[in-house]
C-alpha cells in the first residue's frame, strides 16, 4: 500500500541548458536517473522556447538552429529532507544554472482500481 504523498512539500526547479552535459549524459537525464536511484517520488523535464539567463544570451527554438542551447526545467516534489539529502549531488553535478526552492501543497491524484 503506498503511502500518501500530500500535504507540505518542496518544489525544486533546476533550471539549465539542453546541451549541457555531465560526463556523457546530458544533464537533465543524469539528473532524472539520479533522483530515481535516490527513491524520490517523480521529476519532470520541461523543454523551454526560449528564454536568457545569467550569461545574457537569448535562446529561441528556430527550425534552422536546432543546437542552440534550449533551456530545460527539471522539476522535483519532494519532502524538505529529502531535497536537503540531495543538493550535496545537485551542486556537484551542476556547474552552470540555477535551482529554486519553494514550499507547495501538494493534492495526488492515484488511479482507483476496482478491486481496492
């Protein structure tokens, strides 16, 4: 029986690059596959248009320049300790980027089977 993941939680984004790698990977996924490894609930990779950060480039999607550096939003819902747990790995596999960290509240949908 799986317990409830509701109520107070940590939304953690890490924002960064689609070329940016981390060994071989691209990051995102060794990111994904790393919070896997660690039991965490589940992480969602959004691909942006476009968008600047720190560097001050412009990024845009343009049907000619599919290498340019897109960014990437992992999304990670998870308890305070458990991020805290985490951002030790985090920090050491991110060299450019940004993280954020937010309380949310969080209301799970399951899938009800009909003999439960």
């Amino acid at each position: 029986q799986m317990t409830k993941f509701v109520g107070e939680k940590v939304l953690m984004r890490i924002f960064t690059g689609d070329t940016k790698m981390f060994g071989h990977v691209p990051l995102y996924e060794a990111l994904v596959e790393m919070f896997r490894k660690e039991g965490f609930a589940g992480a969602t990779v959004l691909r942006g248009v476009s968008g600047f950060g720190a560097h001050g480039a412009y990024h845009t999607f343009k049907l000619l320049e599919l290498s340019s550096d897109l960014p990437m939003v992992i999304e990670v819902v998870e308890t305070q300790e458990k991020i805290d747990s985490i951002m030790p790995k985090v920090d050491e596999m991110i060299e450019s980027g940004m993280v954020t960290l937010e309380k949310v509240n969080v209301i799970l949908y399951t899938h009800k089977h009909a003999n439960e």
